[in-house]
C-alpha cells in the first residue's frame, strides 16, 4: 500500500497562477502534478513537465538533429524534446534516445523552468578547477624537454613535480597533476 503524502492544492494554484512563476516557467508551460507517492522524495520527482515548443524552437531543434556537427548529448537532448513535445511517454523516450530516465527527466524539466538553451547546453561539471595553467603547462614541457638533473639519466615525475613547484608559485604539486598533463604534451 502507498502511503499519500498530503499537498495542499490551493497553494500549488496559486503558485502556477503568479505571474513571477510564469516568466520563471519559460512561457507559462503547465506543470502537472501527480500525488501519489511514497515519501517526499517520490513526490518531488513526480512533476511532470509538458513540453510545447514554439515553431521556432521544433524548427532549431530539427536542424540540430538533422545535420551538422554537435556534440552527442546536445543531440540526445535535441531528440528528448522532440520526441516529448510530439508526446511520447518518459520511458519510450529514454527506450528509443538510449538514455536514462533521469536523463529525460532533467532535460524536460530544464526546458520548462528555463528555456531551450538551458535545456541544450552543458552545465558545469563538480570538482576541483585546474592546477596549471597553460603557461605552466609550457614550462613543464620545456622542463621536460631540457637536460635532467645531475646524477639523474631522465627526468621523472616527481623530479617534474618538485621543479615546477621550484619554478612556479605552487606550494605543492603531486606526480599525478604533472601525469595529467603528460599526454597533452605529448
């Protein structure tokens, strides 16, 4: 047996009826709302996003997945709100894109609260930025390329991380950023 969890309707119509809430749902795009859930969190990925998009926008999109070169996401998205504006359910988009159904999901709902670039382009991925710079990573390779140091036949990583650290302005650096940036010097 599911358990409800108790919304109050006068709020949620009240909120879909704000005129503040239609300019932050890109053209007023209807939210539908299905209670049945089993905790908070099911309730919350129970909105449903419509998505209608304008000529245009289905004009933008077929020319994207029609030819020209972008990138594999851009086009899977492309093909999710093509394929939900022509109706198809969440799980026979996510069959036939090849994509989870999170996956549809986001993109619906960035389309919706956002616009047709929100839900097309990247979004900043987590984690730590990068520790050189490309003239750092200049002076790596001319580091690299220069004659190792006395009593040494060939330079290793840590010997690269202790000189650049010798060189630059860094407090530390470990042997796995400079194996990083191997490969592109290369």
């Amino acid at each position: 047996m599911q358990t409800r969890v108790k919304v109050n309707k006068r709020q949620i119509l009240a909120l879909l009826g704000r005129k503040a809430f239609c300019r932050a749902t890109h053209v007023c795009h209807p939210i539908q709302l299905f209670v049945r859930a089993s905790n908070a969190e099911e309730a919350r990925m129970n909105v449903r996003y419509r998505v209608e998009l304008s000529p245009t926008e289905r004009a933008e999109l077929t020319a994207i997945v029609s030819g020209g070169k972008h990138a594999a996401r851009k086009l899977k998205r492309a093909q999710i709100l093509l394929a939900a504006h022509a109706g198809a359910s969440d799980d026979d988009i996510a069959t036939s894109v090849a994509v989870g159904g999170s996956t549809v999901y986001r993109t619906k709902q960035r389309f919706v609260l956002g616009n047709l670039e929100a839900a097309l382009s990247e979004q900043p991925r987590p984690g730590a930025g990068r520790k050189l710079s490309g003239k750092e990573e200049a002076l790596l390779v001319a580091t690299a390329c220069s004659k190792p140091p006395q009593g040494r036949a060939r330079w290793t990583l840590e010997l690269l991380a202790g000189a650049m650290v010798s060189l630059t302005e860094h407090v530390s650096l470990s042997r796995e950023t400079v194996r990083r940036a191997w490969p592109k010097m290369t």
